[in-house]
C-alpha cells in the first residue's frame, strides 16, 4: 500500500484531469494516465472502453472510490495525531 501523501498527490491529479473532461476527448492517452493514477489507490480500479469510448460516468464512479479512500485514511491518521498529543499532554501534566 502507498502512503497517504502519494494518494493525497494522485487524487489532486485526477480531478485536475477530470475538470477537463467532456465525452468526446476522453484519449487513450488520457485514459493511461487515469489508470496509473487509480492504481495508487487500487490496481482493480482500471477504465476500460466500452462501445470503443471511456465513460465519464466510470471514471467519476472511480474517483469516488479514490476520494472515500483518502478520506478514510486521513481521517484515521487525524485521529491518531489527536491520541498522540492528548497522551503527551497528559504526560507532561502528570510531571
């Protein structure tokens, strides 16, 4: 797994990338740098072409999932930052 910075990094790509986004300039190109992007955060989150074009709608539904993740995790990691400075905070009150 990644740490929470690189996914922090990859999810500003993305929506830098999907804020240009229209259905019909979706390229391959376009598309590869997505997937390299969507594997920070999971190597099943892949776009494919359906009908010979990418989905917007696929690629929003991926972002999600992305988002959630970072969410999730820096969430976590404040909580944790908030135990820790309340633990040595009650350290340093008992000295």
């Amino acid at each position: 797994m990644t740490s929470l910075g690189q996914k922090l990094t990859a999810h500003q790509d993305i929506k830098k990338i999907i804020q240009d986004l229209t259905h019909d300039n979706i390229s391959d190109a376009t598309a590869n740098q997505l997937n390299e992007l969507f594997c920070v955060f999971n190597s099943s989150y892949f776009l494919t072409k359906t009908d010979g074009k990418y989905s917007i709608k696929n690629i929003n539904e991926i972002y999600e999932k992305c988002f959630a993740i970072v969410k999730k995790e820096y969430s976590s990691k404040f909580m944790s930052s908030m135990a820790t400075t309340m633990m040595l905070q009650d350290d340093e009150g008992q000295k």
